[in-house]
C-alpha cells in the first residue's frame, strides 16, 4: 500500500514502526490513521513510555520500504487502557516521502499537483470517449488550459488522470474514471507551509464560483525514490493537512459560476485575486460558511455587516464630510493635550478621529447605489423598494440600528429594528451586495455576476424574476 497513489486521498489507517528519531532507533509499532472527512491525524501505539501532553516538532515512521512519514508539530494527546495502555499521538500535518524531513522549515518546492473534492462538479473534462460503431471507449488527451498568474510568479494547469475502476469479473463491468486536478510551477522554491497556504488561496476563490465548500483532497510534489537495487527513479511526495470536512445545509446542485463563464478569463481573475486577497479573505472565508448555511441568524447578519463594512474600508474613500463645529471643536482639544493626562487623551484622539470615519449606514448606502439596476430591481424584501433613493436609506438605517442592538444592546424600547425572522432575509441582501463588488474587484463583468447571484441557491428566497427568457413570439 502507497501513502503516495493518487486514489488513495480520504481516508485510511495502516501500520508501521515510528520514533522520535530520523534513524528509527529505539522504534514502536503503531497504526496512523487519516480521515480528512473526520478531522483525523494520529499514531496509536501499544505499550509505550510516552507521557500525556509531550510534544515532538517531528515525529517518523516508517510504512513500507519507499515511503518514510514525517509527522509535524506531533503531540501525545491521549493515554488510555488498564492491563493493556494505549498511547495516541496527534499531529497538524505528515510529509511522505522517500527520506524522513527533519528540517520542515526548509523543506522546499515550486512545483505541486492538487485537487479539491467537488472538483469534478465544476472543472470536469472527461479524457475518455465512447464510440458507438462498436461499442467501446478509448482515451483521448483533452484540451486543457493553462494560466499565468504573475501576482505569485506561477503557471497554473490543468489536468487530468485517466484511471479503471473494476466493478466486477466480467469486461463489461469495468466503470472508467478520471480525477481532474492541477499542476502549479512557481518562478522560485517555496516551503510545504507556503505551498499549501496557495492552494488554500485558490479554494476560496473556487468555493466562490463552485458555491460548495472544498476541501483539498491530495497535493503532491516531485521526489526522487529508489528502488530495492539501489536504482533511482522520479516519484512522487505527498503532503497532508489535518482539515474538517463540512457538510453543506444548502444543497447547491450546479456551479453558481459555471465553468465555461469562468474559464477563458480565470487568469486574470486569479490575478486580481491573489493582488487583493489581503484586502477581501476575511469576507471570501466568510462567504464559505454561510453559502453552507453552517452559521446562527444573529451571527450571519453581524458577518454579512462586517464583510460589507471591510470591504468598504478597503476599497471606498474612509473620509466622511464633518461640520465646521466639530472641526474646531476637535482642534481645541488637540491644543489642551499638554494639560490632559496621557492615557485619557489618546482616547479622546482615538474619539476624534473616528469622527471622520463612515457609518455602517452611510457605507451601505454607497454600496447600494454603486450597485447596478438589474442586479437590485431582482432583490425581494417586503417594505423595501431598492430600485428607489427611499428603500435604500431605511434599509440602511435599520441594518445600523439592528447592528447597534445586537452588538451593544438597547433599553430604547422605540428603536426600529430587524426581527429575528427578518435577519435571515437580511444577511443575504447585505452577502448580496458584497459579492457583487468583489467579484466586480476580482474582473467579473455584471451579467456573468448577476446571472451566478439569480442562480445561488442561498439567494432564493431573496430574489425574484430569477430567470428572464426572450420573448420568441
């Protein structure tokens, strides 16, 4: 069994020999197991001194006779049993390879194969073909793409592994299959961590267009291995990462962006991308929690006010008009801070200053008349007509005032407010302003936004005419 073949990505235990030395000198017997579905990295042993709560920067084992396992920031997390003591150590993230790593901070690459789970629900070029003269299939290289992505110094291609599964005895029974997935080569050598932290990167931006979460499935890197005559040949490395798989509530059953939109252009969307990524990831991370419906009616409303607030303040000029009063009244203060404590005046700079920045109405409003006509005449919420100056600002004024309570709490009984039914709806009209300018950020043109909002599922009920056809008659 190879840690390293391709099929083998979800889950899996076996058993080895493993020390907390690269030599395997004073080695025990133990099963790792992996489960990315579960959350899952560890080593259990039989019979060891280990004591509760050790920690190893790295740990080894040894699985068969070409492949070593490095385990990373590896911990004893568990001792258990009485007559028989089972020790379990738990660990971040394992290295595969021919050699154990004992130096992960310098262990170095620019060239990787990944893929996500749902890929195939999005980037799905089937290799194999099908004739029907007489009945069979063969396998024909597809036309893939490639992407240039300056803003990291990389080349991003597609492809695809062409695989047989057999069903059964008989020929008939043989299933053919296939795994897309991609191949990065970078202009320089980057460590694992920072390999792996690009490939996160890129799952954002694809959970976004896909509208599922995913979860990276394999990532591997060229190796160097030897057989056991002593012979070399290229192979294959492969890194794990202890993540949780998360189940969808909202069942989204075809890419809100679908492939053939996004393809021709992705290069320059995954430019833009990787250039405001700082800017916009907490808004992206956001977003693939609530398109899973995985977060509380109170918490998605702060969430969506927060994205939308973010991406504001990143995007949007801060400086909000401040009368003369205040003006001079912040100018006087200024003046008497040699007579003020210190701690107390940079609160009260702290104040002043914040005098300057927007409101959360005030950035919802911008927002909302930057917002293109089609895309608002489509949002549905009762009392609020967006397509009028009117709906737009008591909208926005009963976002402020809704986050105000929530965050602060109010004894102001005749504070107009969002109920909790209405928070729902809510949340998704703010998550549907913010997409619209990200994705506006990142290239995308207004139709291909507006026609990827109409067809998310946990949008629908915040829209209406989703679908437009021409009139043929």
């Amino acid at each position: 069994m190879k840690l390293t073949d391709r099929l083998l990505t979800d889950e899996f235990t076996i058993g080895g020999v493993w020390s907390g030395n690269a030599d395997f000198k004073d080695s025990v017997p133990g099963n790792l197991t992996y489960s990315y579905s579960n959350n899952q990295l560890h080593v259990e042993f039989v019979h060891t001194d280990f004591g509760f709560g050790e920690v190893f920067e790295t740990f080894y084992g040894l699985v068969n006779r070409t492949e070593i396992v490095t385990l990373i920031n590896a911990r004893v997390s568990s001792t258990k049993g009485s007559n028989v003591q089972y020790t379990k150590i738990v660990a971040d993230s394992m290295i595969i390879d021919s050699k154990p790593i004992s130096n992960v901070g310098n262990f170095s690459h620019r060239e990787i194969n990944f893929t996500y789970t749902n890929m195939g629900d999005w980037f799905g070029i089937n290799p194999w073909n099908h004739t029907r003269e007489n009945n069979s299939y063969y396998y024909e290289e597809p036309l893939l793409k490639q992407y240039k992505i300056e803003s990291i110094g990389g080349l991003l291609e597609e492809k695809v592994a062409a695989t047989e599964k057999l069903n059964g005895i008989g020929m008939q029974e043989i299933k053919l299959a296939y795994v897309p997935y991609y191949k990065l080569t970078l202009n320089q050598d980057k460590t694992i961590k920072e390999l792996h932290e690009v490939v996160y990167r890129i799952s954002l931006l694809f959970n976004l267009f896909l509208g599922k979460k995913l979860n990276i499935q394999f990532l591997d890197f060229p190796s160097e291995k030897e057989d056991l005559s002593g012979n070399k040949f290229k192979g294959t490395g492969r890194f794990y990462i202890r993540q949780l798989k998360e189940v969808s509530k909202i069942n989204q059953p075809f890419p809100s962006y679908p492939y053939g939109t996004i393809a021709n252009e992705l290069e320059g969307y995954l430019n833009q991308f990787f250039v405001n990524f700082k800017k916009i990831k907490v808004i992206i991370q956001s977003f693939s929690v609530s398109f899973t419906g995985g977060n509380y009616v109170e918490n998605s409303f702060l969430d969506a006010c927060l994205n939308l607030e973010v991406l504001h303040r990143e995007f949007w000029d801060e400086h909000k008009e401040v009368n003369d009063e205040l003006i001079k009244a912040a100018e006087l203060i200024k003046k008497l801070s040699s007579q003020i404590e210190e701690s107390i005046m940079a609160k009260i700079i702290s104040s002043i200053d914040n005098l300057s920045k927007p409101t959360l109405r005030k950035r919802i409003l911008e927002l909302l008349r930057e917002a293109p006509q089609d895309l608002l005449k489509k949002i549905n919420l009762d009392g609020y007509d967006f397509i009028k100056g009117k709906g737009k600002s008591d909208f926005a004024i009963m976002c402020s005032n809704t986050r105000n309570y929530i965050t602060h709490g109010s004894s102001d009984d005749k504070l107009k407010i969002f109920s909790l039914l209405e928070l729902i709806k809510v949340a998704k009209v703010l998550n549907i302003i913010t997409e619209y300018h990200v994705m506006k950020i990142i290239g995308l043109e207004d139709k291909d936004i507006i026609d990827a909002i109409s067809h998310r599922k946990y949008y629908q009920n915040v829209l209406t005419n989703l679908y437009e056809f021409e009139d043929l008659n």
